[in-house]
C-alpha cells in the first residue's frame, strides 16, 4: 500500500479516533463503529503496559486467533515492544517480531519456545561494511538458542539507506547463516 499525505492524514485520524474512544468507552468490543479500518487495532501503539494489556492485546488476540484458521504461521510485532514482549507472548503469534532495543539472547529467554524475528538496528545498515557484517554476526551468534529465527531489522528501513547496504546486509546473512 502506498502511503500519501492525504492517506497518512486518515489513518492518523483513525488512529486518535480509536484511542480516544477506547480510552472514553473502556469496555467498547468493536473498533469498527469507531471508524476503524480492518488490521488498525495492529497498529494502535499503546502508552503504557496496562493501556497495550487492555486495550491493545484482546484485539491483537482475536484477530490472530481469527488468522490461525488460515494455517498460515503468524508474526506479530509490536512497535516500540521491547517493553511488551512478556504480554506479546500472550497474543497467539508463532513467530514474534522484536525491535532493536532488546538484546536478542535476553528477548529468546523470555520468549521460550517461540521464534522471533528481528532485531538489527535499522540504523546499522549505515555503518562500513565490515562493521556492519560483525554486527550481523553478533546478531546471528546471539540468536543461536532461537527455536527459530527470522533476520530481519528491527523496525523497516531507513529511506535513506543506500541500496548497495541493504545488499551487503542481506549477503552477510546469507553467507554467515549458512551453518
């Protein structure tokens, strides 16, 4: 989906929509009569841990139990969720998306059995090319314990990264994964 102003604009007035009605109707079960679009209760970032337990996490829940019927394996990850990881593990998700600030050996101890996906710094495509393929490593080396791993940044890619890291990035995993 491409993101203009105009649809950027809508999404974000949708988004205050549906935290000020879950903050004003705390007991409200349907996003839609707010005005939200389907897969928008995904991306309501909460403030706090009691606000992602209550308002965030039953959706998340029900919408990926609703995707389970695919048989499809399910990623979930919540933005800024280093914080959250403990309530993530609740959500149903196979594979759990970490953001980059959680050490990937502390979140696999917390996660247990689950794999997870993640967590370079997205930032990290920017460094020199040794640099960045230690780092790499250092990720890959830290996610030995996984019981599965998904590479992945730990939250999209900077606009201005230039190709050619991305390229190095994705080689380095390829050739240091390889086991």
């Amino acid at each position: 989906m491409q993101v203009t102003d105009n649809s950027l604009h809508i999404r974000q007035g949708k988004f205050f929509k549906v935290t000020r009605g879950q903050y004003s109707s705390p007991g409200i079960k349907d996003l839609k009569g707010l005005g939200a679009s389907p897969g928008l209760g995904l991306e309501v970032e909460a403030g706090a841990f009691c606000d992602f337990k209550e308002f965030a996490l039953p959706y998340v829940q029900r919408i990926i139990s609703d995707l389970q019927e695919t048989g499809l394996p399910i990623i979930y990850f919540a933005n800024n969720g280093a914080t959250l990881l403990d309530l993530s593990i609740q959500s149903g998700a196979d594979v759990l998306g970490l953001d980059w600030r959680i050490n990937i050996g502390d979140a696999i101890k917390q996660v247990g059995k689950k794999a997870v996906q993640g967590n370079i710094d997205p930032f990290a495509l920017m460094l020199p090319k040794d640099r960045l393929r230690q780092r790499i490593q250092n990720l890959l080396n830290g996610a030995k314990d996984a019981h599965g791993h998904i590479f992945n940044l730990g939250h999209g890619i900077h606009q201005f990264t230039p190709p050619d890291q991305a390229k190095i990035a994705i080689d380095a995993v390829h050739e240091l994964s390889a086991r």
